[in-house]
C-alpha cells in the first residue's frame, strides 16, 4: 500500500524499516532497537486493558430478573467477550512485532560481528591483525 506520494504505508514506516531506490530495504539496527520497548509497553498496556476487561465482565449483572434486564446483561457480557477477543488479537499482534525485531536485530548484528571477525581476519596473520584491527 502506498501513499498518493508513493510513499509506503504499513507495518514498515516507523520500523526502522526504509524503502531504498525500487526495491529492498534500508536496516537500521539502533533504530529498531529503540521500537523495541515502545511496542513492549504497547503490549503491557494491551494486557492492562484485558485485566480490566475481566474485571467487567465478573460484575454484568441484570438489575432485575425481568426479561429486558436479562438480555441486557447477556448482550453486556458478549460484548466484553469480543472486546476481550479482540484485545487478545492486539496483544498478539503487539508481540509478533516484538519477536520479529528482536530477530531480526540478532541476526543482522550477529552477520555484522561476522563479517567484521572476516575483515579483522583477512590478513592471515597469526595475531588476528586484519584489515581493521
């Protein structure tokens, strides 16, 4: 999905995640490090909610036996039990963020400590003196 600029829209934008030329990514892995917190405090908010969704739900009670008063508080109670639903879909959502950050920071850093021990070892010298050492 694009912008009417062509600008790209989705999970992406503010991930750390940039577009570069027609295609590929742009990884910044200290960008990506400091969403890493904001979508956990995202999740802990999310689990927050749910507390409080079940708390509600423990308290639906009909004022009265009349019939109007019962529908009114099964209808009360399945509403809080799709909100609660759809506030787990949230969080699991919210998470699924979290673990692919994180992954993806690992890897990137753990291929870049690589790559850095190759150079640092490309000059074949017993003492590990490479190109950047």
């Amino acid at each position: 999905m694009t912008e009417s600029n062509g600008s790209p829209v989705g999970p992406t934008v503010g991930a750390g995640l940039g577009r570069v030329g027609g295609a590929g990514y742009d990884f910044d892995p200290d960008q990506i490090a400091a969403l890493i917190p904001k979508w956990e405090e995202l999740r802990d908010a999310i689990d927050e909610d749910q507390q409080r969704l079940a708390i509600a739900a423990q308290h639906v009670k009909p004022p009265s036996q009349d019939a109007p008063a019962q529908e009114n508080a099964r209808r009360t109670a399945y509403s809080l039990a799709a909100a609660s639903q759809h506030n787990l879909n949230l969080r699991n959502y919210a998470q699924a963020w979290i673990d692919a950050l994180e992954k993806a920071n690992g890897s990137y850093r753990d291929q870049d400590d690589a790559a850095l021990g190759g150079l640092r070892r490309a000059s074949g010298t017993a003492d590990g003196a490479g190109l950047y050492q």
